[in-house]
C-alpha cells in the first residue's frame, strides 16, 4: 500500500469515506487522475472486452496512421462522457465528460505489484478482472500492435487482436507521445 493514496467517488464526484461499498469513481492523490470503478453490469460492466483502437486511442485521428483502429469502446467512453447520461445521476460519469482511455504507463501507475490478483487495490478498485486491459498506446515500431496490461499478474505485452478490457480515466495526461 505504500505509495498508494486512493479517495472513492460517488456518481457525482464527491469525497466518501474510504469504507464506503457504493463508489463510482477513485481519484488517485498522487498522480491526480480519476479512474472508472466497474460495475456488474450494463455499459460499464466488468466482463466486457473490447477490440483496440476506438475514441481516445494515441494515433487514431492521425492524417498517416498506420494499423488497424477498430470502435469498439466508443460506446464505453461515449457512455462516460454523457452529460445527458440518466444512469449517471443526471450527468457524466462522476461529473466529468473528459473520460479517455489511459496509456500504458497510466494503467501501469494503479499495478499494485505487491497484491494477489488481481494486482490492483482491490478496496477501491472491485470488479477488476485478472485479465488483460487494453491501454491507448499503440506500439511505436509496429502500428499493428498495441500495449495491454494484465491486471492478474501485473506485467505489460503487446497484442494485435484480440478483445480485452478497458478501464476509463481522466485527467491531464501524464506523460507526453510526441
């Protein structure tokens, strides 16, 4: 736990007490991102996989890009960002519409390589997979590939296809891909 500095959110972004069972969001106090909590259920359920390279995705809006870009998670980020969104207590999730998909060494940042799996604080982070997540990098030196961290043993690879999770953040960016 060293390190670590979580607070929970409710579907509007308020503080709760670290006991609290029912948050929508947790805001990482070190880096100042705020990460999707998963659900059973619904858009953001905890058991759905996704193909690489929708909205948000490091590249994807590029004039050369290169690679396969598929949309799968459009609707999950779309879905967060709704201002509209009813099943979000009348706006986006935790009253953000800044949601993205995180780069690789984002996701990294929240690795607890010291848990069990999943290798992730599970008190603030329930509903998490031991499985792949997809990040938004892409691989630098092959375009057909793209990073994935896996959340059972805490370790990063690359993958070409495939349908793995997503876990939303927003947030300033943390480190720069130019």
């Amino acid at each position: 736990e060293a390190g670590f500095d979580f607070t929970k959110l409710n579907a509007t972004g308020k503080a709760l007490p670290k006991t609290a069972q029912d948050h929508a969001c947790v805001k990482d106090n070190v880096t100042g991102l705020i990460w999707e909590v998963k659900i059973d259920s619904g858009t953001r359920s905890k058991n759905k996989k996704y193909k690489w390279g929708g909205l948000t995705a490091i590249g994807k809006d590029h004039n050369s890009k290169e690679g396969e870009y598929y949309e799968d998670w459009n609707e999950l980020v779309s879905y967060a960002n709704d201002t509209d969104n009813a099943n979000t207590t009348g706006g986006a999730l935790c009253g953000f519409s800044d949601w993205r998909v995180p780069d690789l060494e984002e996701l990294s940042s929240i690795v607890h390589l010291g848990g069990v799996e999943p290798t992730i604080e599970q008190n603030y982070f329930p509903n998490t997979q031991s499985d792949w997540y997809w990040s938004s990098s892409p691989y630098a030196t092959d375009p057909s590939k793209a990073w994935r961290l896996n959340f059972g043993d805490g370790n990063d690879d690359l993958a070409g296809t495939g349908s793995h999770h997503v876990r939303l953040v927003r947030g300033i960016q943390l480190f720069s891909h130019s």
